[in-house]
C-alpha cells in the first residue's frame, strides 16, 4: 500500500520561507504525477501544485510564483519550497498521486504563518 510521510512545517512569519518534504513508498514512485495539497480549517482540501515524471509543473494560481514544486526520483521524495508566505497559506500540507489515492493520506504537516 502507497504510503506518504510529510515533514518540514512549522511556524513561520509571514513573507518567510518554509521548505516541505515526502517520503513516498509502495508505489512504482517513479512513474507517477505527484502532487502538494493542503487543508485550511474549516475548508476542503485542495491542490496546490503537481509535478509529472518527466518534471512538468503545475501550480495554483494562489502559489504561483512563490511555491516551487521538485522531486528527487534516487530518493522517492518531493519537495516544496515555500517562499513569501502570507497568513492564507496557513494549513495541513499533504502529497500523494496526481490523482490522489484516496486510502493513503499521510498525516501531513502543519504550515502556521504567523507574526
């Protein structure tokens, strides 16, 4: 089964810079889309930026420009690099599959920005 470990959040002031990683394991990582996502309290969860095998990048309009998505295939990992951040990107931040696998979602990781 794919399971997805987020980490790097955490408090960070407004216009700062957070960088979050994924660990992905048992699935065929390299050959899938993967994708960042993120759930604000009190609101569903969305799509913020995707990124294909080949390194093809997609973005929300919300992040484009200050969020860049990468991956490392050696490492079964991806990253987002968070930069500028206002108080609206505060939420949990997941990865998984583009599109997602639906029983797989790790426990994400928290971005509170914040002054």
């Amino acid at each position: 089964q794919a399971q997805f470990v987020e980490s790097g959040g955490g408090l960070v002031q407004p216009g700062g810079s957070q960088r979050l990683s994924c660990a992905s394991s048992g699935i065929f990582y390299s050959i899938f889309a993967m994708g960042w996502y993120r759930q604000a309290p009190g609101k569903q969860r969305e799509l913020v930026a995707t990124i294909t095998n080949t390194r093809i990048t997609n973005y929300a309009d919300s992040v484009k420009g200050r969020f860049t998505i990468s991956r490392d295939a050696g490492k079964n990992t991806i990253y987002l690099q968070m930069n500028s951040l206002k108080s609206e990107d505060t939420a949990v931040y997941y990865c998984n599959k583009d599109p997602p696998i639906q029983d797989s979602w790790g426990q994400g990781t928290q971005v509170t920005v914040s002054s």
